[in-house]
C-alpha cells in the first residue's frame, strides 16, 4: 500500500479507542520518516477537553484499519 491516501476515505482510531472514518486531506513524511494524515471527518469528533467538537484531525499511518476507497 502506497503512503499517500489523499482524496481517500478511511477507517481509523484516534488516540487509543476513538474510532473515526473521513476523507484523507492531506498525507504528509513527519521528520524522522513517520507518515501523518489530516482526516476531515465524516462526524465530528466530541472530546471533553475541546468546548466544540473536532471535524479534522491529524493521525498517525499505523492508526489507519482500512481504506475504503
């Protein structure tokens, strides 16, 4: 599988349970070689340090399940 999953849609976790699914913005190299992807999401996100909830979020490759598209 390609790095780059731009204009794709995924399936993911953030942080250590949230499951999300979005479309992938942007699919960046983090400096020491990690790929990173900016996720706008299907339906946003509430989280209770944040008083609005979140429709981008940044994720790691390896939190990446599957790729819908």
């Amino acid at each position: 599988m390609t790095w780059n999953l731009e204009g794709k849609r995924v399936r993911a976790t953030y942080l250590v349970d949230m499951p999300l699914t979005g479309m992938v913005l942007e699919s960046r190299v983090k400096y020491g070689g990690a790929v990173q992807h900016r996720i706008k999401l299907d339906v946003p996100l509430a989280m209770r340090w944040r008083t609005e909830p979140a429709d981008i979020l940044l994720v790691d490759d390896d939190k990446i399940m599957e790729v819908l598209q």
